[in-house]
C-alpha cells in the first residue's frame, strides 16, 4: 500500500491525537475514495448527457422527479420494514 502524507492546522492535529481510538488513516481512505467515486459518477454523467438535446430545464424537472420517487422509495421502505417489526413481534406475542 502506498503511503500520503498531508498537512494539516496545528489545532485540527491536537483534535485527532486527542481521539487516539480512531483510525485516522482509514478515515481519510474512506473520504477519498467516497470523493473519487463522486467524481466517476460526475464524469460517467458528463459522458452520458454529452450529446443530450434536453435544456438546462429539462433536467432540473428530471432531477427532482427522480429525487421525490428515491425519498417516496425510501419512505416506503422505512414502512415496509416498521410492519416486519410489528409482525414480528405480534407473532411473538400470540406464541
């Protein structure tokens, strides 16, 4: 594996050594690589919607119906799991 060195402000390094349970540099692994995938998904985007003829409009309109049908999906599926539970616990309540 290789190694990064960073620097960082004097106060924010007296921060993490005060946290000495943490796993500094795995944090910072995990933030880049969350931060690269960001960035392929951005570019994978660009690629896809290069020879869009949809306006500027358009996509904003895209983009918030597809951002209201993931939190009505997340919304559900906060249900869904809410009446497992309950089944789960009528059940073991009759037995």
């Amino acid at each position: 594996m290789g190694n990064v060195t960073i620097a960082v402000p004097e106060d924010l390094k007296k921060k993490l050594d005060a946290r000495p349970e943490m796993n500094w540099s795995e944090v910072a692994r995990q933030a880049w690589k969350k931060q690269l995938d960001l960035l392929d998904r951005l570019a994978e985007l660009d690629r896809l919607t290069a020879k869009s003829m949809a306006t500027e409009k358009e996509v904003e309109e895209l983009t918030r119906l597809i951002r209201k049908s993931r939190q009505e999906d997340e919304k559900n599926a906060g249900k869904t799991s809410v009446k497992a539970h309950q089944s789960k616990s009528t059940k073991a309540a009759v037995a």
